[in-house]
C-alpha cells in the first residue's frame, strides 16, 4: 500500500500565474491548459468559474502559452484565450487522473493498487504577494488503474478510452489514438476522494541550499519525514511525482477527508 503524489494544476509557464490561496483558506483549483483545440472538454479559460473569488480563470491572466514545453511557440491572447480548452485533469468530479509523463509518473501510478491514494499538489500564491508554494489541494483513492498506449491493440485501446468518457487524455484522443502517441496510465478514483474546500496543506520551503547560489523550492522536511517519503528527490522546481511509504488509510486519517479536512486538519503554515 502506498500514496503517490502528483504535480498539477496551472502555473507560470503555461497560464502566466498561478491560482490563489486566499486568507481565509480557501484557494483556486484551475487545471492546465490543454496542449489542442482538439478536444471534447467543454470547459474553457473563459467558463470555469472561481470558487471563493468573483471571476474566471481567464480573469487570472492575459496571455497563455498552451505548449511552453515545447517552445512556446503559440501565444494566445485576447478572446481567443477565453475560449482555450483546460486540460481537466485531475478531473475532481468524475475522480479519474491521467497521465504521460515519463519522468517517474507513468511507472509510479501504474504501481498503485485499489486502495492507494494518488494525492494531487500545486502551487499557489496568495493574493497580498507572499512567496508563493506547492500545496496539496485534494486527492483520491485508488480503486483500479488502466494503461494504454501505440502498442496496445487498437481495439482494447479504444474499449479502455471509451470506458474513461471524463478523463482529459480519453477527452483528446481521436480514433482511438492517442495524443503525441504517448503510453498514458489512467487512475479511476472513489471515495474518500475530492479537492479540499479549503485549507491545502503546504509541501514546500523555498531557500538557499548549500553550495548552491540561488533558491529553489525543496520539499519540506517534516513533510518527507511524516510521509514516509522514498522517492521523487527533495527538489520541488519542476512538479516530481513523489512515492510515499505511508499507506492510503495513515495517509487519509493523516490529512483529514477533503469536505471536513478543515475541521481534522489545520493548514500546515
């Protein structure tokens, strides 16, 4: 048994911001950008509303890179922003996650088991300027995993896409192929499970480490500690998707449930 956790949510390279964290606790959760219009998500930068702010997301910022990884290539601005696709991903109502990341995420969530946790953090800032952090904004459990990829049959392919309707990679396939043609793991969720209504719990330091000239963000000591953290390294700068020791039940009684964490669990400041 064990807990894997995940980088998400938009940031700077890709909205041009990132989603605040309120003083009351409450916070924004507004996933990426999709990388393509060629979509079936009907929800935009201009129609996903704010929770405990007044506003969209496409209120966040004025000029989206939707593809920074690969260049930036494409800058999108103006009405035409409103209008781009978020990659909804994870996917907090229909508790399903998908990922194709290659840099330790694809072999650690395909491990998990029913009854794991896959925990979701991201960074946020709060609206007065103060620096900004990695929080853990929600999580679910783990009740099955799928993998598909250019190697699976097209027929299973496609029965494994279409039992997945909600999910974002499922959302962008086309013919059952898939988009960049990467191996993809899809997470099915259940309860408990869900994005916290508030108070995220923060994972990140920012300072100088020794022999190095400039700050980083790290994870938190006590955090590592606690979570019995084994892999994904300390440093936080580009969203390393963590393995935790802790099992899914000491992971749940730990932070609390997402719709009465708030209660069990105050914010770790």
């Amino acid at each position: 048994m064990t807990v894997v956790l995940a980088g998400v949510g938009a940031d700077s390279t890709n909205v041009g911001a990132l989603a605040p964290l309120y003083d009351d606790g409450r916070f924004e959760y507004v996933p990426i950008l999709e990388k393509t219009r060629v979509t079936s998500e009907t929800e935009t930068l201009g129609s996903w509303e704010l929770r405990a702010g007044d506003g969209v997301a496409a209120d966040l910022t004025t000029r989206i890179s939707p593809q920074p990884v690969r260049g930036g290539a494409e800058t999108v601005a103006g009405d035409d922003l409103e209008s781009w696709p978020l990659h909804r991903d994870p996917n907090f109502e229909a508790l399903t996650y998908g990922e194709h990341r290659t840099s330790g995420y694809v072999s650690r969530l395909r491990a998990l088991e029913p009854g794991d946790v896959v925990g979701f953090y991201a960074g946020l800032r709060r609206p007065d300027g103060d620096r900004a952090h990695r929080y853990l904004i929600g999580y679910f459990t783990v009740d099955g995993v799928a993998v598909v990829g250019p190697d699976t049959p097209p027929a299973e392919r496609e029965a494994i896409l279409a039992a997945h309707p909600e999910n974002a990679h499922a959302k962008r396939a086309r013919d059952g192929d898939l988009y960049l043609e990467k191996p993809v793991v899809i997470v099915d969720g259940r309860e408990p499970g869900g994005l916290f209504e508030r108070d995220p719990i923060r994972l990140s330091d920012y300072y100088v480490k020794e022999g190095n000239e400039r700050a980083q963000y790290y994870l938190r000591d006590e955090i590592e500690s606690e979570w019995d953290v084994r892999a994904g390294g300390a440093n936080m700068m580009y969203k390393p998707a963590y393995r935790c020791g802790l099992s899914g039940a000491a992971f749940r009684e730990l932070v609390g449930r997402p719709g009465s964490r708030s209660a069990e669990q105050p914010e770790r400041v």
